[in-house]
C-alpha cells in the first residue's frame, strides 16, 4: 500500500512531488535542499548546508516513524565536487552504523543555488 510522508519540519516540496513516499516498506525521499523549513532560507556553505539537507531527511524519516539507521541508499548530488571531502566529513556524523550505499555527483547547477541536494531510500 502506498502512503505519503508529510511534515512541516521539512521543506514543503517546490514542485509537484512529494516529500516522500512509502510503499511496502520502503521509503522513498525526495531530494533534500538546505532550506530551512520555518525560514525558507538556506544557510552558507556546504558543511551547513550539508547539515540542513540531512536534517530535513531525519524529519521525514521520523515523520515516516523511521531514522538515520533504516537509510539504505543516499544520492548527494554536488554543485562542485570540490566539496565533497567537506560534505563526507558532515555526512559521517549522521550515519554512524551501518553505513548506506551511496552515490555523489557533481551537477551543473541545482535549484535556489544549493551547493547540495541528498535523497535517500530507507527500509522497516
């Protein structure tokens, strides 16, 4: 059965798309921008923006009664590869078991100028 996750303790979604959706078990995440969800503002740099971005995929994931733990997959996609030693650096402290399986891309741009975006998969 398929259910939407929705939190306000995460970005409202800037297109039609959800923030995340279940189905069978597992969760599916959109891709997190920094955007803080009260403010609408992103913070500077890619260590907090690194930190936002994952801290809206821990909203969504409690919200879908779930944690860092249940993530089996990320995709980080980068707007300069150049600061993927600083994102892994932030990223580590959030994933401290088992680790997921990842992928991390450089993209040409992302949307509102974000120097990151993560989307995830977690499963119960």
């Amino acid at each position: 059965m398929k259910r939407i996750i929705n939190t306000v303790d995460a970005p409202a979604a800037i297109g039609p798309y959800s923030q995340a959706v279940e189905l069978n078990g597992t969760l599916y995440v959109s891709g997190q921008l920094p955007v803080d969800p009260v403010t609408g503002e992103m913070p500077c740099g890619i260590e907090a923006q690194t930190r936002r971005s994952l801290d809206n995929i821990g909203a969504i994931l409690k919200e879908a009664g779930l944690c860092y733990n249940d993530v089996v997959k990320t995709c980080v996609l980068l707007n300069d590869i150049k600061d993927f030693a600083a994102m892994n650096a932030v990223y580590a402290g959030y994933f401290t078991g088992d680790k997921p399986a990842r992928v991390c891309y450089q993209v040409a741009a992302l949307p509102k100028g974000a120097l990151v975006e993560i989307d995830a998969v977690a499963g119960k």
